[in-house]
C-alpha cells in the first residue's frame, strides 16, 4: 500500500470506513500507511481530494465518495418517448443540484444503482443538459413514455 499515491489512499480509507470523514482525520490514517513530507500533511490530503472527481464535499472538510451520494439519492423521472428512443434523460432544474459538483465541458461517468441494486454506468454531460446511457436499461425493464 505504500506505494500508492496520496489520493488513492485516501479514497481507500473512505471505502473501508463507509462513511464521510474529515481530511484531518482521512490524514491520520493515511499516515499510519505513508509518510507524508511536509510540515501540515492534512493540507496535502485535503488538495488532492479536491482535485479529484472521485470525492464530493459533504460538509466544510468532511469528504466522501461521489459514488455515496448517487446510492443516497432516490430520483424519480416521468420518461418520455425522446428518453425512450435515445436512452437519456434531461439533466433538469430537479436533477441538477445532484451533479453540481460537475461543471465543466467534459462528460463524466457515474453510476446509477437502480430499486433491484443493479448497476447502470452512465454518462453526465452538464453542458449538453444530459444523461445518457440508459437505452438497454429501458428496454430490458420494458419502461414506456410516462413510466417513472
């Protein structure tokens, strides 16, 4: 494990304590693992989460996964036959707030974990208004326009 970076240690630690942490605290595992060179480690730890997409803020310093808050979240959404027939969804008013933390002109990749626990890799796309992906997913369900 020493081997690995800062940043992979650190979404480590998330994943085997389960829930969201405070970096100091995320730190202080990660040390017991690596030594972190300079005066103020939780400041190094802290950058790197950051600047990575695999970690959301929850609260002021506390950090968790991206991939928590997607299975904490229940979505409804009245398909229409556009979604249907292209397997999308319109990132709307209602959904955004879930993907605020993605801004930028690159799609990104999410998972969605449906009622049954299953799976469905997706893709958000913030500046096209989409989430696409969906389209086997649909068809295997046998969804119709004003499903939910």
């Amino acid at each position: 494990m020493a081997r690995k970076s800062i940043v992979d240690l650190a979404y480590d630690v998330l994943e085997e304590n389960h829930r969201p942490m405070h970096y100091r605290k995320i730190a202080q595992e990660i040390t017991k693992i690596k030594n972190i060179k300079g005066e103020n480690p939780h400041h190094a730890v802290n950058a790197v989460m950051g600047a990575d997409r695999r970690f959301i803020r929850y609260q002021r310093g506390i950090w968790g996964l991206v991939k928590w808050k997607y299975r904490e979240a229940n979505l409804p959404y009245t398909l229409t036959s556009y979604c249907l027939h292209n397997g999308t969804i319109f990132l709307t008013n209602y959904l955004k707030p879930y993907f605020a933390w993605h801004r930028n002109d690159e799609p990104v990749q999410v998972s969605f974990i449906d009622s049954d626990g299953e799976e469905i890799r997706v893709e958000v796309d913030y500046q096209k208004k989409l989430i696409s992906g969906f389209k086997e997913w649909f068809q295997k369900r046998s969804l119709k326009v004003n499903d939910t």
